[in-house]
C-alpha cells in the first residue's frame, strides 16, 4: 500500500475520548462521502462496461454466451494503470494540492471501476448484490471500531501491509501453480489483512486530523488520500470475499 501521508507529521493514534469532536466528525464524513459517491461511480462504469457490447469488446474477450474469456490488450492497460498511476503519484505528488489529489483519486476511481467489469462478466448479479452489502456491513463495523479504539493499531498495520505485498507474491505465483488450495488459502488471507487495513487506516486518518491542526489545504489533501485509501480496501475486501460467496456464470 502507498503512503500518500508522507508529506504530512506522522501521528500517534490519540488515546483521548475525541468521539464527539464536530471538526473531526465532519472530517470523517467527508472521507466516508467521497469512498461512497466513489463505489456508486466504479459500480456505473463496471455495469456499463460489463453490459454495453460497444464498451465490452473494447476491454473483454466474450463468448456467445457473454461469458467472460479474456481481456483485451486495451482490457490489461486498464486493469493495470491504477496500479502505474498510484506507483507514479508516490513520488511526483509529494506536494500534492486538494485540487490534484481529487484529480487522482477520481482517476483511480473510474478506472478501477472499468476493470471491475470483469467481475459482473464472471459472477452472477445474484451473488455480486449480497457480496457487496456484506463487505459495506463489514467495512462499517471495522472503520468504527478503528475509530472508537484507544489500542494503538500501528503495529498491527505494519504488519498487515507486509502481508499485502505477500499477497501480491502469492497471487503471481499461483498464477502458475493453478492451486485451489493455495488459491483458499490466498482468499482468506486476503479478507484478514484487508479488514485489518479498515481499522488501521481509520485511526490513522482520526490522529492525522489532529496533527494537521488548522491548515485547510491539508486536510482537503488527507481526505481525497484517506478516501482513495478506504476505497482501495472496500474494493479489495469485497474482491476477496466475492471467492467465497461469489456464483459464477
């Protein structure tokens, strides 16, 4: 996971009662929209290019049938440029304005939900509706507990995004090996370390709105970057639990 908060003083999680404070509930409300309208956009474009034969064929390979066969070469440059831009932005936005880090995380956005076709193409809309309210159920339970915790969670995540880049191996190796087993294994590992991210990366957005004090201009920045955060471990957690609950066409 990419550290957009770099730029920023790192922060303890606070271990005060700071539940009822209006500028940090407004705060995180403001970051709760933006992963919201952000889920609603992807969810659009993932059906309209999942369902529009015109946009499809640009990105998929279907059969008759319109069951999903592959992607295209354009399908592959979408799936993998949030992943450039995010690696991009790592190291050219380290000044990053309210303005730019919006343009990005709507970049990331839409793209991501183009590729999330693939997923209305392999799974049935009768298991993708419930999948979805489940990983919002669960997304809601972890970031308030996240939020209401005064147990330092730091240690925990970094933890956890050393398991993602384990994730990351695992899945380009079973690539190869075609494991159910691992691939199992892979799934739940997954839904562990992405709730776990949840929670994490809620407390640190509750501490770092404190250490941003009054400047505007950053936390406009820390809450584009907190939504695309919280964003990316939605998606994330939803994709891994779709293995489970998920029916394929």
């Amino acid at each position: 996971m990419t550290d957009f908060n770099r730029d920023f003083p790192r922060a303890a999680p606070a271990t005060g009662d700071m539940a009822l404070d209006p500028g940090l509930r407004s705060f995180m409300i403001g970051v709760y929209n933006k992963v919201a309208l952000g889920l609603v956009l992807s969810g659009a474009i993932a059906y309209a290019t999942a369902s529009v034969p015109a946009v499809r064929d640009l990105l998929f390979v279907v059969d008759g049938a319109g069951r999903l066969r592959g992607m295209t070469v354009l399908g592959m440059i979408v799936a993998f440029a949030p992943l450039v831009i995010l690696l991009g932005a790592a190291f050219a936005m380290r000044n990053a304005s309210p303005r730019s880090s919006g343009i990005l995380y709507w970049s990331i956005v839409s793209l991501m939900g183009a590729s999330l076709g693939v997923l209305v193409l392999t799974y049935t809309g009768q298991s993708i509706a419930p999948t979805f309210f489940v990983t919002a159920a669960a997304f809601g339970g972890l970031s308030l507990f996240g939020y209401t915790t005064k147990r330092d969670l730091t240690p925990i995540g970094s933890f956890l995004i050393v398991g993602v880049f384990g994730l990351i191996i695992a899945s380009i190796v079973n690539m190869f090996l075609r494991s159910d087993a691992m691939a199992f294994v892979i799934g739940a590992a997954g839904v562990l370390i992405f709730s776990g991210l949840i929670a994490y990366d809620t407390q640190r957005l509750k501490a770092l709105y404190y250490e941003l004090g009054a400047d505007e201009g950053a936390r406009g920045v820390a809450t584009n970057f907190g939504a695309l955060t919280l964003y990316i471990n939605f998606i994330n957690l939803f994709q891994f639990l779709l293995r489970f609950m998920g029916q394929r066409r």
